[in-house]
C-alpha cells in the first residue's frame, strides 16, 4: 500500500531502546483484556483515559495504523526495524504486548532483546535517580546497550 512505501522510505535510528511501550492502542475503551493490568502507575483506567486523548474519537486514523499501534505493523515494516531493546515489568499492562512484538521482530531477523522487570512499576526509570537498585542496574543495562550501538568512535 502507499501507507506501507512512504514508512519504508523513512531512515530508521541506528537503534531502538523501548522502555514498558505501549504498543497496541486499538482496544475498545475499557475492554482491553488486562493478563498484566494490576501495575500500581498505569492502571488500565489510565491507560484507557490517555489512549483517548492521545487518539481521539476525531482522528481520521484507525487505530490499527502501525504509526499509532505498532504491534500492526506488517513484517516489510518491521524488517527494517533496527536493534531493539524493551524492557517490561511483572504487572505492566504492556507486558503481553511486549512479548508478542519483540517475537515478531525476532521472527523477521532484527536483532531485539525483551528483558523483563519483575518488582517495579511500569514508567520505573524514574526511580533510579530515587535509589531503587533494581532501576539503577537496568539504566545502567541501558546505557550500556546505547553506548554499543553509537559510542562505537569514542573507544
């Protein structure tokens, strides 16, 4: 489709660091199926609440468009997707959706890798400069995967 060549003709970055992403916002209001949707900071009330105001019933775009819900996002699209890391928590509502794209993009041959957060809140990255070990070890995760990918002249 013409949707699908003007995405394929953008540059994508060198790399892709997904922090508790919300990856799918087509579910109707209220009735997205919570597997993972106990997380203290986003609640599923909350996750509807701001899916509505971040696609509102006035768009002209559904919301099964990749540019608004990427986990639709077709396998030519996804192809050309760069190195990716997500990281996902124990009760995130993004969790399920997580896996599912991170599995996706491993099936078109990207290179990803999906770690997952047992005792924090979704959005934890925060906590981090608030003295949470677990959210220092994974900014310094992060870190370090970002420097692999674009400090690569600065060794």
């Amino acid at each position: 489709s013409t949707n699908t060549k003007q995405l394929l003709s953008l540059r994508m970055p060198d790399g892709l660091l997904l922090g508790s992403p919300t990856l799918n916002l087509s579910f109707p209001k209220c009735m997205r199926p919570a597997v993972h949707g106990n997380d203290p900071v986003m609640p599923m009330g909350l996750l509807n609440a701001i899916s509505q105001v971040y696609v509102p019933e006035s768009c002209t775009l559904k919301r099964q468009n990749p540019l608004i819900s990427p986990l639709y996002a077709s396998e030519d699209i996804l192809e050309s997707f760069p190195p990716s890391l997500l990281y996902v928590c124990a009760d995130d509502p993004n969790l399920t959706d997580s896996v599912a794209f991170n599995t996706r993009l491993k099936r078109v041959g990207v290179s990803c890798d999906l770690r997952y957060v047992p005792h924090l809140p979704h959005s934890f990255w925060g906590l981090a400069t608030a003295g949470f070990p677990e959210a220092q070890n994974v900014q310094a995760e992060c870190c370090a995967w970002l420097c692999e990918r674009f400090c690569k002249d600065e060794a």
